[in-house]
C-alpha cells in the first residue's frame, strides 16, 4: 500500500463496521454474550493476534519473506491493528465492567500506542533519508567549491601577469592618457577576478549554512529515534498486558461456558 492508504482503508472498513454495528444495535442488543457479539471478539482477537505476529515474523525472520516488502506488512499491521481492536470494541455492547473493562482500556491504550509510534517510525525514515541524501548533496557541491577555489588561487598570480602583459600591448603608456586607460583596465580586470573568488565564496558559505541546518536536523532526528525507542520499550509490556488479559477473558469463556461455548 502506499503511504497512509493504509490508514485510509482501515477507516473505511471501521465506517462499514459502524453501519453493522447499528443494524446489531436495531436487531438486538449488543452484548459480549450475544452469539454475533462473540464472532465480533473472535475475528477482532485474531486480528489482533495476527496484528503483534505477522508483522514481527516478516521484519525479524525469513519465513514470510516471498510474500511481499516488509512496507506492505507494515501496513497490513496497521490495518489489523485498528479495524481488530474496533470490533472488539463492538464486542463489548459498550459494557466495560471488570476483566472486560481493563482489556477494552487496554485496547484502546495500545491503539493510540500503535498511532504514536506509526508516526515516530514514519518520521524517522524519512529524516534518515532527507538528511543522509542531502548531506552527501552538500558535500559533493563543497568539495567541488572548494576546488574551483583552490584553481583560482593557485592560477591568480600567472593570470594577473598575462593580463598585465595584454594590456601593456594594448595601451601606449607613453602619454598620460595611455598610463591612465592602463591603469582603469587593470584595476577592472583584477576587480573581476576578485569578484570570482568571492563569488565561490559565497557560494561555500551557504553551503556551509545549508550543512548546519542539517547537523540541526540530525540533532532533532537524534531525539525521534530516542523517543520511539522509548516508545517501544514502553508499548510491548502494555502490549503484553493487554494479551495477557485477552487469554484470561477467553478461558473465563470457556470455564464459564459464555456465548457460543455454552
């Protein structure tokens, strides 16, 4: 998928859910226990499941590796992780007592997690690219300054003489006027080499300028990729937590012959 479709798909199966939703919420009354209230937690657990799973087996092994770039795991997690939690979140009948209630908070937790962390990950590989592209850019267009730089001060001497050689030709300095025309020439003539030097200059300069804003950037791209691995170190346990309480919620269900398992 492309950049944030996936977002866009993932809302547009929530909107088709909310229609289901009030059609369940016309037919019958939405409760964990209802038999289509417990499909609704099923499927959304196994999103979920499939969620904190397959994206991981994509990125860290090589068994899911002929079924497509870890981009399009990426947003299939994204996907999953929203529309999952949704229909668990209708399978509560917006009851949120006890066990319950902790795993809805939980879920809901973890998807603003996911949302956080979503836009640290984006953020960060793009400052990554930008700045590593942009810098070798920069560096390139400094060392083939700096070289024109060196040219003309290397050839400024040999220059000056061989103006000063073309000029004395062309003008008799035998008279006042001569010497004088003589001199204007040279003077300009030294104006615009000067003028050239600084000119590349310049041009070095913002170079330079264009350098630190990306040193600045590297300093900001540092904080990022410390806040989403701080972001990571905290939404895994939460993530944890919230399975964990998903397995006790199930074997409650079981134990207690709930839904579908009476």
């Amino acid at each position: 998928m492309q950049q944030h479709r996936e977002l866009e798909v993932a809302f547009f199966v929530i909107i088709i859910l909310s229609g289901v939703y009030v059609a369940y919420d016309i037919l019958a009354e939405p409760a964990g226990g209802h038999p289509f209230g417990h499909w609704l937690g099923i499927i959304g657990t196994l999103l979920m499941v499939m969620t904190e799973t397959l994206y991981s087996l994509r990125k860290r092994t090589r068994l899911l590796n002929r079924y497509g770039p870890v981009r399009w795991w990426l947003s299939f997690h994204i996907v999953t992780g929203l529309v999952g939690p949704f229909l668990v979140l209708m399978h509560t009948g917006r009851q949120f007592r006890g066990l319950a209630g902790l795993t809805a908070l939980l879920t809901a937790v973890v998807v603003v997690s996911g949302f956080i962390g979503r836009y640290l990950y984006t953020a960060l590989q793009s400052g990554i690219r930008s700045s590593q592209f942009s810098y070798q850019q920069l560096e390139a267009e400094a060392a083939t300054v700096q070289e024109t730089i060196i040219e003309l001060e290397t050839n400024k001497p040999a220059q000056v003489r061989a103006i000063t050689r073309q000029l004395q030709a062309e003008y008799s300095q035998s008279s006042w006027w001569g010497r004088w025309r003589y001199g204007r020439a040279l003077q300009h003539a030294l104006h615009t080499l000067e003028k050239e030097t600084a000119g590349q200059q310049r041009q070095l300069a913002q170079i330079r300028q264009q350098q630190d804003r990306l040193d600045r950037q590297a300093a900001r791209l540092g904080q990022t990729r410390w806040l989403f691995q701080f972001w990571h170190t905290v939404h895994i346990p939460i993530g944890l937590a919230l399975f964990t309480a998903v397995a006790i919620h199930i074997l409650a269900a079981f134990y207690f012959r709930a839904g579908l398992f009476k």
